[in-house]
C-alpha cells in the first residue's frame, strides 16, 4: 500500500522554524519531538531566515481583509446601480 505523504500547515512550519533558531535543542531532537525529518527542519529554518526580511519591508501588499470586503461591496453596489439605470433605460427605448 502506497504511503501518502504528509502536508504541514504554514502555522506548524513557522513554530518549528522558530524552535530551531531558538538553538535551545538540537535538530536531531526537535525531529524527534515534531515527528519531522532533520533535512526538513534545516529547510523551513533557512527559508523562514530568507523572507523574514519581508516582514519588516514598509511598502507592504498586506490589506486588512476587512476593507478588502468593504471595497468589494462598493464595487456591487455601484455595478447594481448602474444596471438598474441601464434596464430602466432599455425599457423606456422600447426594445
């Protein structure tokens, strides 16, 4: 039977990345204790050092979802007026 291989949340990946830069444990031992393979460990822990640089960057892309939905509305409620402005045109033309 073929084994299906394991999918790691991106929450999980950071907390073992974080333990690994703590160096308070070994790599052998924080595999034993996440039940992750050492190669692994080395490898969220040196991409989590690459893009933690982003974080701190001050032209982020990052948008409060809230406004997001806020600016989403909008945009239905003027697509919704200008539909309704273009069917009462169409039925006073007659066609």
């Amino acid at each position: 039977m073929k084994k299906s291989r394991r999918k790691f949340t991106s929450e999980f990946k950071a907390q073992v990345a974080i333990e690994a830069i703590k160096e308070r444990e070994t790599i052998v031992e924080l595999s034993r204790r996440f039940d992750v393979h050492p190669n692994m460990i080395t490898k969220w822990k040196q991409e989590f050092m690459t893009k933690s640089k982003l974080i701190f960057e001050k032209d982020l892309s990052y948008q409060d979802p809230d406004s997001q939905f806020e600016k989403l509305y909008a945009k239905i409620g003027k697509l919704e007026v200008e539909r309704d402005f273009l069917k009462k045109a169409y039925l006073k033309t007659g066609l």
